[in-house]
C-alpha cells in the first residue's frame, strides 16, 4: 500500500478505465488519485497472511466483535497503521465496536 496516491479501485472492485483519445492517441484514461480510505480500509480488514506483499500486515477487524479489550484493538490499528506510514490522529472504540479513526501518511 504506502502512500496516499494512486490508481483507486471502484466498490464493485472492478478498475475503471476509460481511454481519451486526441490525434490517434490515447492522452488519458487512468483515474489517479488520494488512496487514503481506500489503503485504510485494505489494513483494519485483511487477516494477516492475506496480504501477499505483506504477509504480516493486517488488523482483521471482522474478528473485533464479541471481544471486549478494546486497548488491545486500538494498539493493533495503531501498529499496523504505524508499519504503513501512517501516523493516527484520532482513534476511539466503543465497546458497541463503533470506531471513530482518523490518520494521515506522514
């Protein structure tokens, strides 16, 4: 992942690529931009292990229900976000799992 930039995925998953043509040439076609959320949201769910660049990255934020150590979830973000390049800002985990986060690559 690593940095806030680059090619974004749609929610259906499905790369969007839709070519601009000036002269016979194609001079756009590739939406670029802030990856931010989207790297966000790739760390808090994958399992580590799933990530195959990164074998060890990942918060598994799916298996946070029905745990009650809430500091144990919020150093977790932390560390993996941390490993990324991400510095927190604002982290905050009720215990009904809703999750108030807000971090930026340094």
């Amino acid at each position: 992942m690593n940095k806030a930039t680059g090619i974004q995925l749609l929610s259906n998953a499905h790369l969007a690529i839709t070519p601009v043509r000036k002269g016979g040439f194609i001079t756009s076609g590739l939406m670029v931009g802030n990856t931010l959320y989207q790297n966000q949201f790739v760390l808090l769910k994958a399992q580590k292990g799933e990530l195959k660049e990164n074998p060890m990255m990942g918060v598994g934020i799916e298996d946070m229900e029905g745990d009650n150590d809430m500091v144990a979830w919020k150093k977790s973000i932390r560390d993996e976000f941390t490993k990324d390049g991400l510095k927190v800002n604002t982290l905050t985990i009720d215990m009904t799992g809703n999750t108030n986060l807000k971090a930026d690559y340094i």
